[in-house]
C-alpha cells in the first residue's frame, strides 16, 4: 500500500483497518496447539429472532447457551442487506465494491415461474457469475498456518470450477451452491444445486438441508479433531426455498417438528403457518448447532475453539422479527444491516458479556489471522481490522464509519449519524437515541447531513480508485 492510499484511508477513519497485515502478532506459547474456529452462518434470520437479543418466540437455547459462554454483538454489521456480497465480505475482509462481488449472481426470469432447461441454464448469469479469482479468502490464509478447512452449507461465490470453495482454499465441501434450494430435494426452481467437493450429486436428495450439514461439518470435525481446523457451516436455514410450486414454500421444516415445538398448525392461516416454519426452521438449525457444541466438548476441543454465529442479512419480509430494527433484508435501514452476532473464544473474550461496539464482518478475517498467529497476503488491502480486543473489553472500536451501496440505495453510518437514501426511504437518524430510525433529523442537522454525505462520496472515490476486480466493475 503506498502513501497516498493510506492517507486516503485515514481519512476515511481506517487507517488501521488498512494496514497490510495484522500488527502485533501474539507469541505462542510453546506446544501450545492454534485454535480450532467454528463459523457458522444463518441465512435471513431477524435481529430479534433469538432469546439472548430479546426474542421471545423463537426456541433456540443452543445459540442462547452459547451467547452465556462469550460475547453478544448488539451493533454489528454485515456490508450488503442480501446474501451474496456479505459472504463474500466475510470471507475476504473487504467491501463489495472493492472486491468485486457488489451484487448477486442470480437469473431474474425464474422468480417470474420460468424453468431453465439444462444447457441454457450452463450459460446463464446464476451459473457463470463468480467471485475474481484474484481475491484471496479466509481457509486460503489459514492453510499457511497449517489449518485444514471445510465448508458445509451454502455457498454463492460462483459455481463454475474455478469459482467454486476448493479452488478457494477450503480442502472440503458438501452443500450448495447457489440460493434459495429447497430443504428435501436441494433443487432450486427444478435445477439441482447440491455439490460434494467438485462434482454435483443428488446422493442425498430427500434428506432434510440442516441433516445434511450437520452430519457434514460432525464428520469433518471428528476426522481433523487432532488438528487446527476451520470449519464453515454456512447453513440455508431460515431463508425460504425456492420453488415453481404455486404457493411456493416459503421456509421449510418437517410438520411433525413444527407442531412438536410450536403447537397447532394450520395451513390455511397463511402468515402464522409461516411464521412457524420459520421458527421451527431455527429450532433445527440451533439443534444441529448444539450438536457440533457437543461434540467439540466430547472432544477436550471446547475451550480451545473460536466459535462465531452471524446471519447474513435481516430477516426477510414478514416472516422474520427484527425489532426494535427498521426495515428488513433488501433494505438499507438498520433491520437489513445491522444482525445479531455470537462469539465464544474461551480465555479471550469474557463469558455472558455484551459488546455494543461499532463491529463489521469484516472484522472476522483479520481477527481469525491474530489467532492463527499469520498475515494476510502481503499487498491485500483489508477493511476490517482485528477486533480482538475489543470483545475482551480493552478496547473501543476502530470503526467509526461505514458505507453501503445496494445499486441506488446508499447508506452510511459515522459515528452515531446514520444517513439513508433508498426507494424504501430517506433520511438522516441518530442510533444513539432513536435505533429504530423513526425520526428524520435531515432538516434540523443539515450540517451533519453534509458531513455524512462527504464521507460517503470520499468512500465512494476511494472504492472506486481501487485495484479492478470483476465480474461487475467496467474496466
């Protein structure tokens, strides 16, 4: 990183976040084995879809017990209100709009009931559209510290062979890889997503998805158990499938579960029976999840194992709760951004705490590296920063600012001051008094208005000077 940028980035209050490389690298002690790091990801889950943040409805007291073991993110964010650049962040430590990936690789005829037929769908933009290959993930960076790395779970960097998680750096894959499948068949509008490693398979098809990876990421565990290992568990619950059936599914569970857990079903009261498959679809994933726990336990690997539990975006549409949040997955108020996070890291982060500190997903990545006592590649300009300290409670944050772009909505957060412009609504909030963002400060602090707006545009100048990445950016 030469001067210019760096002074760029510091003026964009990420002169830390920038550094190539993580400073300070703790001594390990000799003998003493690196962590093991447990990431799981839900998909669509609300912000208030959980006990340990307020919920009261939805049953998940795996994910409540490990929220008592370590740490609770109440102000923690994801880069884009969908699924595809917020993976991809989390998995390179950048913006979207630096590494390439600043939208969704997706058909748009299929959500009008159109079936691609084999050879048209090999070359339609779901099927072609990947991450650059040039950008360098977590499993890729941890293999140098002698880490073996699976993934069980969905995907959605891409689904031709250079796209997919082994020409990433992970050694093992069993999921899918595109969005949306349905839980039993694991098709997405009739064409079959499922992959093990390279090669599609439908060996499975039939099973529950949340079986799957659960039985998945237990068997790789058991297998690298001797080892430092990196295990992703990217599940699809609780985002709904996508089917041509007509009503489509929405969110699926096995009925006998939902009535075991949620009492009367009644399909004909459409918004309650989903919202119960909802729910009872985090129920299962939280069992699975208690499983994985177990095991770790079984194992003597508990106190020596990084377990992290995000979602990826809000929750979608009426189905999920994100309360007291605005707004939902697709939109740029805080309910599409702002998710709830988990963090165990026994003897480091403090058990049964809560951290209200300004936190991004990429901050994982660098932080993962301080762990496996390694550095990102030399020249990788990083967004995020290691946020170690701060979720042991010596430090405030380094973030003070963040950006996001969504096509044409736009948002930014400096400081306190969140300024929305979008087709769902505008307006500039203080989150320190009013989180839900319901009151519009843009006519009685039209300086601040001005300030955040330059921040923006500076950050927007900034991505947009960056070195090319494709497959969107002109270049």
């Amino acid at each position: 990183m030469n001067r210019r940028e760096y002074l760029k980035m510091a003026g964009l209050g990420l002169a830390s976040l920038a550094m190539p490389g993580c400073a300070g690298l703790p001594k390990r002690a000799a003998g003493k084995r690196l962590p093991n790091i447990v990431l799981i990801v839900s998909d669509d889950q609300g912000y208030n879809d959980l006990g340990c943040f307020g919920g009261t409805e939805v049953k998940a007291p795996n994910l409540d017990h490990l929220a008592s073991g370590g740490v609770r993110l109440t102000s923690f964010y994801v880069t884009w209100p969908a699924c595809t650049p917020s993976r991809g962040s989390l998995l390179t430590g950048r913006y979207p709009q630096r590494n390439g990936t600043y939208d969704m690789f997706r058909n748009d005829l299929v959500d009008h009931d159109y079936l691609y037929g084999k050879d048209e769908y090999a070359i339609s933009w779901e099927m072609i559209g990947g991450m650059d290959t040039r950008e360098v993930l977590i499993p890729r960076i941890l293999k140098k510290a002698g880490y073996v790395s699976g993934i069980f779970g969905k995907w959605d960097l891409g689904q031709l062979h250079r796209f997919l998680p082994l020409q990433r750096g992970f050694d093992e894959f069993y999921g899918f890889t595109n969005t949306g499948i349905d839980y039993w068949t694991h098709e997405r509008y009739g064409v079959p997503s499922m992959y093990r490693n390279n090669k599609q398979t439908t060996e499975d098809k039939g099973s529950y998805a949340t079986d799957l990876f659960r039985r998945e990421a237990v068997r790789f565990i058991e297998k690298n158990k001797d080892r430092p290992f990196f295990c992703y568990v990217p599940f699809n619950a609780p985002h709904g499938a996508s089917n041509l059936d007509r009503p489509r599914p929405g969110v699926q569970a096995p009925l006998g579960y939902i009535r075991k857990h949620y009492g009367d079903y009644d399909p004909e009261d459409t918004r309650r029976a989903r919202r119960m498959r909802y729910m009872a679809a985090i129920t299962y994933m939280d069992e699975a999840i208690g499983q994985v726990m177990g095991l770790l336990a079984e194992h003597g690997l508990e106190d020596n194992t990084i377990v992290i539990f995000f979602s990826d975006n809000g929750g979608s549409g009426s189905t999920a709760d994100n309360g007291p949040l605005k707004g939902g997955k697709g939109w740029m108020f805080e309910g599409g951004l702002r998710v709830p996070c988990i963090v165990r890291w026994p003897g480091t982060v403090p058990a049964g705490t809560v951290c209200d500190e300004f936190l991004s997903s990429m901050d994982i990545l660098p932080m993962l590296c301080r762990a496996a006592g390694t550095r990102p590649p030399r020249g990788v300009i990083l967004d995020g920063f290691d946020m170690t300290g701060v979720l042991a409670g010596r430090e405030e944050s380094l973030r003070k600012e963040m950006f996001w772009q969504r096509r044409g909505d736009k948002a930014a957060r400096v400081g306190n001051f969140k300024w929305v412009e979008s087709s769902r609504g505008s307006g500039l909030f203080d989150l320190s008094a009013d989180i839900g963002e319901q009151r519009d400060l843009s006519d009685e602090k039209p300086d601040m208005l001005s300030k955040v707006k330059s921040r923006f545009q500076a950050w927007k100048k900034l991505m947009a000077e960056a070195e090319h990445r494709r497959p969107f950016k002109n270049f």
